[in-house]
C-alpha cells in the first residue's frame, strides 16, 4: 500500500478558511449522570454519577479501560443513549437528540457506502438545507482540509482505512460544528497512520477551537492531544481522576520527548493499570516474585 | 486478468465436452427422435428462425414474463413498504405467505387454467407467482440490515425522519431488492415455460410441447437451448447492472468470504 499523504491544508488553491464564530459556546456539562442498561435480567451500570464540566473550545480526553462506559459517556453526549439519572447540559441546555452541533466521529465503517467521498462531507451541509451544488463546493473545501482534495470522487471501499477516517473528520466538520465527539476515532489504524492522524486533527483544531470530547483507551494518544484528561475507572463506572495536560500548544512530535510527557504518561499508566486489574481478579498479586 | 481468462476458457472446454459427448452417444444410439446429433439441432435452429415461429414463440414468452414479473414487483414492493410503515400488517401478512411460499408454481397451472382459461392470463398468474416470493423475501430481508453506525452519522449530522428513509434506509435496502428482482426474474422465467407446457397456446413451452408430440426432436432441443440462453443472458447481464449500481456491495461480499 502507498503510504498516505497527509497534505496540510494548502493555502494557494483554497478560499481563506472562514473560522466559524463560536462565540464561546461549545459547553458541555454532564450533572450526576448515570447510565444502566438492562438486559438479560440484569441491569448493567455503564456509567454511576458522572459529573464532569468541559468549558467552550476545550479538549478533552475520556481515557479508561474497556467496559468503563466511555463510548456510553459519548454516546449519551451525541444524543444517541439516554441517561437514566442526571442531565447532560449543551451550553445551558438539555440534550435530548442528536444534532449537528455536535456531530461523532466514530472508529470505522460509518460513511455511507453508496456515496462518493464529496457527497458524504456534503451530506450534513445537504441536511441543514444547502443547495446540492454549493454543499458540494462546501464539501470539496473540507477535503481538501484534510488532504483528500483529489480523492472526491471516490467511494469509501475504494479508500484506505486512514483517509475514510480523514473523510469522516471532514464530514464533522463541514457542518461547523462548536463541539465535536470523537468515538476512538483512530483505534483501527495502523501505528504509522495514527500519529500522522493525531497531528493533522491538531493542526486543524488549533485553528478552530470547538471543544473536543475524545474517547480512547491509548494514552499517548490522550496525552498528545488533550488539554485535560478524563479517567474513567472500572466497577464502579466513576471518574478515577481528572489531568491537566501542561505541554505547551502548538504541539508537534517533540512534544512525546518531554518530561512533563513523560511523568503524566507514567501516572496514567499506573493508574489504568490498577483499574484494568479488577477484571483479572488476583491473578497479578499471585505470579509476583 | 489471466485467471478470468483461465475460468473462460475451461468454461468454453466443459461445453464442449457436453456437446462432443453429445455426438457420440447420439451416434451410438443412432435414433434421431429419442437424441438428434447437435447437428440436427442447428438444422432446426435455422429452421425455425426462418419460418419464424422462433422469434414469435420467443416474443410471446418474452411478453408474459415481463408482464408477470412486473406485476410481482409491484406487489411485493408495496407489500413490503407496508409490512415496514404499519407494523401489525407484518404479523398479518407474513403467516399466509409462510403458507403460500411452498407451493411450486406448477401447482398454481390448474387452478390458473380454471380462474383465467388458456391464453396470455394464466401465465401471467404463475409467473407473478414464481416472481413474488423471492423478491418479497429479500427486500423484507433488506429492509432490516441498515447499519445502527449509518442511522447514527447521519442523525448527528441533521437528518430527520424522511431523511432517513430516504438516504440511509432506502439505499441500504436497495441492493438486496435488486437481489429479490434478479432471483425473481429467473424463476419467472422457469415458470413461465412451465405455465406454457400446460396452458398456453404460443411460446417457448408450447413450442417443446407442440413438437415433442410431432416427434419434431431437433425442435424440442431448440426450444430448451434457447430457454437456457436467454435464462442465463438475464442473470449475467443482472450481476453485471448489479456491480455497476452497487460496487460497494462486492467489497463486502469479498471481505465476507476471506
């Protein structure tokens, strides 16, 4: 396979890049929120008391390990899930269905197959009215923010797992959106394609700054990209913890060389650990020397 | 491109191992009304193409078919969006198809000959017959398989309701309904000749009935050759419209099956 090029935006051949005014919204508050799920019988608690507060143009990192309810925690912010108690708050105002003020970007397969790579970033512009052929002018534009100008006319088969995720980014974002939920948006991809995924999706928001609500179970990825880290722990299902982020923005490469990288790496690591452990009963206590 | 080739050629190889196997056992047998040589059948090809009686038993099964074919399209489709918009009529409909569904359409000939006489109409009842179930069943089937991933973008995008219908669920039904017409328009096709051996007085069946008791033997193996050739004519030309309309789904029928 060719690897990708992850193409900056280019400024010669693009209209200047109208910053959408976000006028300090963007909010997210979620207030003793809880999620159970029944099923089987039995009820499942996803998530217990959740209360967390994520300020406009914020980035924020749900870190945890699997089955600690953070995709729930993003699906119940999307509109997707409903909470069993407590609220989740959008600038002041309960969120009660999905919009396209805060549109996902999932891990994979959720571009619509039978459309071209143009008409899925058109789609969204197409839903809050737009004539299909400025939607589509739209859309061109935020392809080629993600380096797939050349690419329009392809289907998502005919694209590698990386660019339909470049695709799915350029989707979120044509329709302007002030907050974007991001679902373990690049946990499929290649080691290679990550990275080069983590510093393009910076580039882009640092000239944006809508908030971000990051769901993933990498730390590095975490660390690299977040303000603030989000802990979720095991059994119960309640915020372990939460990290400010102190690596200095823009961010590049460098920034994983650094020691303030390196000790928040280390204590989030010790932490996840711990959490991971309580589904493997005593087991590590056991085989110590 | 070389193992497509290969696939044509060994293609080509097995039909005429039929057809050499074919000259020797009519040789051997040596009885041109139980088995004519394949040369007395392109000898009854070309009569028949220039009497014409071929191309109009052709046109009249052609003609039935189509009409038969359309009639279970329309149908079943209509069915099927009314199973999906107004639950109740599922529990309603689906026990008297489940009913219906194992009844060859050959048994449908004698009530057909009874309901609508001989003629155009009762071919017209079996071959819609033959046609509704299978695309009934896969356009229900389709109806069924969207993609949770798929309703969810495109609602955290903005789509409502009739968006939704018609850009995620419509699409994603669609190449499973194209499946139901194909399948359905090859056992129309089956019935049609079935409908015509009993109950019809023009046709491809008729035809190989007519001659079967004229002893016309080379005839009898016209009919059936080009009932064969037009059979597969209709698939092939189905699955190519099929890559062409929905390149996507042959992905995933690919990654399916590795």
């Amino acid at each position: 396979m060719a690897h990708e090029q992850l193409a900056l935006p280019s400024r010669q051949n693009t209209t200047p890049l109208p910053r959408p005014s976000l006028h300090g919204r963007g909010a997210v508050t979620l207030d003793s929120l809880s999620v159970r799920f029944a099923g089987g019988g039995r009820e499942a608690v996803a998530l217990a008391n959740v209360d967390l507060a994520i300020a406009p143009g914020e980035f924020v990192a749900i870190l945890g390990p699997s089955g600690c309810g953070k995709s729930t925690l993003l699906n119940v912010i999307a509109g997707f899930e409903r909470p069993s108690a407590g609220r989740v708050l959008v600038d002041g105002g309960p969120v009660s269905t999905p919009g396209p003020d805060r549109p996902v970007v999932f891990q994979q397969h959720s571009l619509f197959p039978w459309m071209s790579a143009l008409d899925n970033v058109a789609f969204g512009l197409r839903m809050a009215g737009q004539a299909s052929t400025r939607a589509r002018e739209r859309a061109r534009h935020y392809l080629g923010l993600v380096g797939l100008g050349d690419f329009h006319h392809r289907y998502p088969h005919e694209l590698s797992g990386g660019m339909q995720q470049r695709v799915g980014l350029a989707r979120a974002l044509a329709v302007e959106p002030t907050i974007l939920l991001m679902d373990e948006p690049f946990g499929a991809l290649d080691a290679q394609t990550r990275v080069l995924m983590q510093e393009q999706l910076l580039r882009l928001w640092e000239r944006w700054r809508h908030t971000v609500v990051f769901v993933t179970h990498d730390i590095d990825e975490a660390v690299f990209l977040a303000d603030r880290i989000v802990v979720l722990g095991l059994l119960p299902n309640i915020v372990r913890g939460a990290f400010d982020v102190a690596l200095s923005r823009p961010r590049s490469r460098g920034a994983r060389a650094s020691a303030a990288y390196q000790s928040l790496y280390n204590a989030l690591f010790d932490l996840i650990r711990q959490e991971s452990q309580k589904t493997f009963g005593t087991t590590d206590t056991v085989t110590a020397p | 491109m070389r193992p497509l080739v290969r696939a044509g050629l060994l293609g080509l190889t097995g039909i005429a191992l039929l057809f050499a196997a074919w000259t020797i056992a009519a040789r051997k047998l040596d009885n041109t009304i139980l088995l004519p040589p394949p040369t007395a059948l392109l000898a009854g090809l070309r009569e028949t193409l220039l009497d014409g009686t071929l191309v109009r038993d052709l046109a009249a099964s052609l003609k039935r078919v189509l009409c038969g074919f359309g009639l279970a399209a329309t149908t079943a489709l209509a069915l099927v969006v009314a199973t999906v918009s107004f639950r109740p009529m599922r529990q309603l409909v689906l026990p008297v198809l489940a009913l219906l569904r194992p009844i060859p359409p050959i048994a449908w000939v004698p009530i057909a000959i009874l309901w609508f006489g001989l003629g155009d109409s009762p071919s017209y009842f079996v071959t819609a017959v033959a046609a509704f179930f299978p695309i009934f069943v896969n356009s229900l089937a389709g109806v069924g398989i969207v993609e949770e991933q798929h309703l969810r973008a495109a609602r955290c995008l903005g789509a409502g309701r009739l968006a939704l219908i018609r850009f995620v669920y419509l699409p994603s039904a669609l190449p499973n309904v194209f499946t139901g017409l194909k399948v359905g328009l090859g056992q129309s096709w089956m019935a049609v000749v079935t409908a015509e051996l009993i109950a019809a007085q023009s046709g491809l069946g008729y035809m190989i009935e007519l001659n079967r008791l004229q002893l016309e033997t080379p005839r009898v193996l016209v009919g059936m050759l080009v009932i064969a050739v037009v059979g597969a004519l209709m698939t092939l030309s189905l699955s190519w419209a099929e890559t062409l309309l929905f390149p996507w789904r042959l992905q995933q029928r690919r990654k399916g099956t590795t």
